[in-house]
C-alpha cells in the first residue's frame, strides 16, 4: 500500500519526506517492526514509543508515525506528524486492512458484565442462520467457526483490523465484539464502522485505571456517542445508566427491560438448574439459562436480533436453542448430589447476581456455597465489596487466590476480609491456595447443596508473579467430584 493511501481520512500536522512510497504493515511495538513498515510511537500509560523511534528505524521502518518529529532526523526517512498518534492509528489501521467493517454489520456490547454472552450469543445464532460471522470476545477470537486466541476484551487497534480484515476476507456478514472501556478511552476502536450497540449494566469495576465510577461510566458513553445515524443504540433501562448511556447518541434508540417500559419486554416465568421459561414479547419460551441476569442477556441479544431484521419467531426459535457460555453459570453436579456452579463472576454486583439466583432457585433446599477471590494488580476498592456480597448471599464463604498478579495472595485476601466485621470474619474460611480451597468446599457440601466457585469462569490459567500456571476451575471440581 502506497503511504499517501495509508493515511487517507486522516489529518497530519507535517510531513517530512517523500510520500510515494510502499508501506507492508504497520506496528506501534518497536520490537516487531519489520523492513517496510509504518512504525506509530503512542505514549502509551506504561512508555512513550517515541523512545524507541530510532530501535525502529534500525529494524527497517520505512515511515514514522509521531506527535512530535525527533531532532535527528535520518536520512531518507518519512516521518508523519500528527496530534494524537493514539486517536489516529486506528484509522490507519482500518485503511491498511481495506476498511474491513464497510464490508460487514459490526455490533459493539459494553457494559460491566454480560458483554461475553450477549456478544458469543449473536455469533453463534447468526451462524446458527447460516450467515459467516465473526466474533471478537473475552474467552476467545473466532473467524466463521475458527478459533483465534485472545489476550484481552478489546486488543490494540491493529491487531483488532487485522482480526476484523480476515474476517472480511473470509466472507463474513456480521462481526460481535466486545467493546472494553479501555478500548474506548485508549481509541482502539477508532476507525470502525458500527451497525449497532448494546449497553448491558454499569457497576464498579476498572477503577485502577479510570479512577472514578465517573470516568468509567463516560468511557462507556463514548461509544454510543459515536455510533452513525444509521445504526442502532440498544439499551437496558433496567440499569439506571441505561438512558444516560444513549442520549446523545445520532442512532436510533431501542430498549430493552425485564421490569420498566420498554421497546422489548420480558419476564422470568419459571427457573430451575435446569434452564428457566421467559416471556418475551407475550410468547413463553424454556431457554437453558438461568437468572435474572441472563435473562436480561438474552433478551439484549433478542432485542439486537430484530433490530438487525431477523423476524420475532426466528428470533424467539434461536434463543430457545442457544446454549451458554463457557465459564458462565456453568453447571456441574456430583454423584451424590452437589451441585457446582462455574462462572466468571469477579465484581461485586455480577457475584450479587449469581448468588441471588442460586439462592431464588436452592429455595432454603440446602446451603449456599461461595469460593471467591479478587484479582491482584486490579481496582482494590471491589475487594472487601466482593466480600461483603459473598457473606450476604452465601451460607458458607471460602476466601481464596484468584489471579494475584505480582501481588501477596494473602494480602488480596486481607483487603477482602477488611470489608467483613470481626463476628463475620469467624464464619469465613480463607485458604491461599485455590485448588485446597475448592477441593474443600466439594469435600465438606452435602447432597443437596450448591458451591459456587466465582471470579476465572472460562480462564484455564492462574496467574502468579506474572507467570501463568495452568488452572482449571472445572478440572479441580471434577477431580474433587471424582467424575
């Protein structure tokens, strides 16, 4: 690709050198640029890739994207001045893999939880219906049935138009993804083209990074902000977010809510372990899910369905035989009757979530179990709240690892049980190593109870000072199940 085309719809401050040149890929890390490439220097919140412009040029960049141009200037380079690099490299991106989402319908889902399974749902039904479709997601990249792994929701805007132009490439229709509110913030989604976007709910988490509630929340506004006339908003009024989210949003609005007024209305009828009966839309339907909250998800993806002109019974048919997502309310039972509960719970109201359910559907039948951790390195405000919502809901409370990151585990822990009175500390177990403490709760439950084992879900690692160690939720229950 000529350079003069790699920068199309963008507007540089300067540009020193010759432009009729041949760019074969950009890079924002120095260490993987390759003789030909663009090289993007973003101050980024851990370093200024303008420190290591020169290591670049030295791997043979042929063009400098940057804020401010270096004092020594190399002989024969192109440098490309801009005010932001950050809010300019996704555009570069989307031009460099051929403006991918003008090929496909891209839907966004943003919120605190349910981003995984509404986007997964989508995916899966639309290809359900016979469509190529994409998915970009949490738990793993898929391109038309492929699977892609991942390292975070959102990745860096080059990586996610690399993603999105295979999947254009392939032939895909339709494209999911979830959109993090650090992809909003850091502009990693600059560039793209959205068909639509849901919001699900909004509570506290990524504090470490936003530093207020404030912050988060306007990141998540930022998107809907700049969705196109031609899209749509779709939002959950349940949440008291939800209208905040889309008032100055150009597309048009939908809602969704199990129990305000609405553009899609639905309600819980029946639940079991087993699945539960909805109303949607006046029409009953058993889906395999349980919980208020998936209900909410489901009806999102119903909502999002018909917006993009699926008809109200093809709709209704495909959520009735969609099936969850890994790692979320993921069901495994004992020989002797416990129940186990998997999920990726790992902020105070999605656990308050999960357990809400679990005690609407046990009904006083048997007791409650809860192992919970918090990750290290992460919002430490959501600590002793996590611990709060695990006593409040539970009958018994095991403490534990979940990823500490660089971090002490027994400090994590300690920040949690912070948030318990003395009296309430008495009636918590904490126990460091995650595998002791699962096999424990599996050891000591009895038939008829129900352990829910909160915060990794789908994650089939730990990670400890920074290393990852393989670790699998559902393995260790299986193995202290003796399945």
């Amino acid at each position: 690709m000529k350079l003069e085309k790699l920068i199309d719809n963008t507007k540089p401050l300067s540009i020193l050198g010759d432009m009729d040149i041949d760019i074969n890929g950009i890079e924002i890390d120095s260490r993987k640029t390759r003789p030909g490439n663009a090289f993007v220097a973003i101050r980024g919140t851990q370093t200024d890739g303008h420190n290591y412009i020169s290591k670049a040029i030295e791997l043979g960049a042929a063009a400098i994207v940057c804020e401010q141009i270096p004092e020594d200037i190399v002989e024969g380079m192109v440098y490309i001045q801009y005010p932001s690099t950050e809010k300019t490299v996704g555009q570069l991106a989307t031009n460099f893999y051929g403006n991918p989402t003008s090929k496909m319908k891209l839907v966004g889902v943003t919120g605190t939880n349910g981003k995984t399974t509404i986007a997964t749902l989508l995916y899966q039904i639309f290809r359900n219906l016979g469509y190529k479709c994409g998915l970009c997601s949490t738990v793993c990249n898929y391109i038309d049935g492929t699977p892609i792994p991942t390292e975070c929701t959102t990745p860096d805007p080059i990586t996610l138009n690399a993603l999105l132009g295979e999947m254009a490439d392939k032939g895909c229709q339709y494209a999911f993804i979830e959109v993090s509110s650090h992809s909003v913030t850091q502009h990693r989604i600059g560039g793209l083209t959205f068909a639509g976007g849901i919001f699900t709910n909004l509570t506290q988490d990524h504090l470490d990074y936003h530093q207020t509630f404030e912050n988060y929340r306007d990141a998540k506004k930022t998107f809907f902000d700049s969705l196109p006339e031609d899209a749509f908003a779709i939002t959950n009024t349940d949440d008291r977010n939800g209208m905040f989210m889309t008032q100055n949003t150009k597309a048009r609005v939908k809602s969704y809510s199990l129990k305000n007024a609405s553009d899609y209305k639905a309600k819980i009828l029946e639940e079991s372990f087993e699945g539960m009966s909805l109303d949607i839309e006046g029409q009953e339907v058993f889906v395999q899910f349980v919980g208020r909250f998936n209900a909410s998800n489901l009806l999102a993806a119903y909502s999002t369905l018909r917006q993009l002109g699926i008809d109200a019974r093809e709709a209704m048919i495909q959520i009735s035989a969609a099936t969850p997502v890994n790692g979320r309310f993921e069901t495994i039972r004992s020989k002797d009757g416990v129940t186990a509960i998997v999920d990726y719970a790992h902020t105070p109201d999605a656990l308050a979530n999960v357990l809400t359910t679990i005690n609407e559907v046990l009904q006083h039948r048997g007791k409650c179990w809860t192992v919970c951790g918090a990750g290290g390195n992460r919002d430490k405000g959501k600590r002793p709240l996590m611990a709060q919502e695990a006593y409040k809901y539970s009958d018994q409370v095991i403490i534990t690892s979940d990823n500490p990151r660089f971090e002490d585990p027994q400090e994590i822990i300690n920040d949690m049980l912070d948030g318990l009175s003395k009296e309430q500390r008495r009636h918590v177990i904490s126990i460091v190593d995650r595998k002791e403490a699962i096999r424990t709760a599996c050891m000591m439950a009895k038939p008829g109870d129900v352990i829910l084992v909160a915060g990794k879900g789908h994650e089939d690692y730990q990670i400890i000072q920074g290393i990852k160690h393989h670790f699998d939720d559902h393995e260790v229950i299986c193995e202290a199940f003796n399945l």
